[in-house]
C-alpha cells in the first residue's frame, strides 16, 4: 500500500472516520496472497475500531492504553515475522501491515512532506 495512503488511512481511524478509511481500504489490490493476507490486517483492525474491540492491539493505540515500549517490541516482531520465508506468503503481507502501521503510527517511517522537512514548519 502506498505510504501516504497507509497514512491517512491510520489517521482516519484514529479520528474514528471508519467510512473513511473503509473507503481507503476498497481501493487496495488485493491480486496476490501477500496483498490479500496484507488487506486482511487492515480490514481486521478498521471492525476492531468500528466495534470497538478493547482487546485489539489497534484500539488499545488510538485509546492509549499500550505503552509505547511495547509498541515497538510488536513492531520488531512484525517485521520479523513478515520477513520469515517459511511463514505462508498471506501471513507474511498480514505481518508486514501491522510493521506498517505500527511504523506510521510511532513515526517511524515518514511519509509524503514529513521526510523532506527537518524540524518544525512554523
């Protein structure tokens, strides 16, 4: 998914525009297992937003009720497992989602202005 998209996608939801970022999510291509385990994660984390799933990791970020330490230890994992080959393909692009919007949501991958801007704007 592209960057900018992921972006305003994980904003929407942390604004609780569920139509919004559902709308974002119909326009992903799902044509491969990597892509369809990939869409698979986003789509479970907007139903865990839209009914309000106070067991999913997602909805423990937008309520801050993670620490950000932990965060970044599932992120790690994330990464790990998306990149394990021996894990199916599907489960490799659904991993790789959630180090995708974990990444988004740490600022840890910077996306459309932010990475061509240094400090503040005003």
């Amino acid at each position: 998914m592209d960057p900018i998209q992921l972006k305003l996608f994980v904003e929407a939801l942390k604004k609780g525009e569920i139509r919004k970022a559902s709308d974002i999510l119909e326009r992903v291509a799902a044509s491969d297992e990597y892509q369809k385990g990939y869409k698979k994660a986003l789509l479970g984390i907007v139903t865990s937003v839209e009914n309000k799933e106070m067991n999913s990791l997602f909805f423990k970020m937008i309520s801050e009720t993670v620490t950000k330490k932990s965060l970044e230890e599932q992120r790690r994992q994330s990464k790990k497992m998306s990149q394990d080959t021996f894990r199916p393909t599907s489960e490799q692009g659904y991993e790789r989602a959630w180090y995708d919007v974990l990444s988004i949501y740490l600022g840890k991958k910077k996306v459309g202005l932010d990475k061509h801007v240094e400090g503040e704007l005003y």
